[in-house]
C-alpha cells in the first residue's frame, strides 16, 4: 500500500493509504447523508403536525356550522 496525499484547493490532508481516504470520505458522505435527510424528515412531520391541527379544527368548524343551519330553520 503506497501512501497518497490528497490536495485540496486551501490545504493538503497528511499521507495515508489510499483505501483509509476512500473509506473516511465514503463513511462522511454516509453520515452527512443521514444528517440531511433526518433534519429534511423533521421538517416535514412538523409541517404535518401543524396542517393536521389546521384540518382538526376545520373539520370542527364545519361540523359546528352544520348543526347550527340545522337548529335555526328559516
């Protein structure tokens, strides 16, 4: 195993063989993927928690109006 330095445009990362930089960036691409998603999947139950309480409170709403046009006969 021959050690690599990689390059990069600001800094040069420390020689290592080349299967620990494949196998570092594959495990940080892993971890920021599942960062990503968890916070995108947060958002949403969220924003689904509060679309069900808007539609909770709808529904009564409508139930409400419903029995009052049936109580006051014109």
């Amino acid at each position: 195993m021959t050690p690599v330095q990689i390059d990069l445009i600001f800094f040069t990362l420390p020689q290592a063989s080349l299967s620990l930089w494949l196998l570092g960036a594959f495990a940080i691409g892993g971890l920021l993927g599942v960062l990503l998603s968890s916070v995108v999947v947060l958002s949403l139950k969220t924003r689904l928690y509060y679309l069900n309480k808007k539609m909770v409170s709808a529904r009564q709403e409508i139930n409400k109006l419903r029995t009052s046009s049936l109580k006051d006969p014109a």
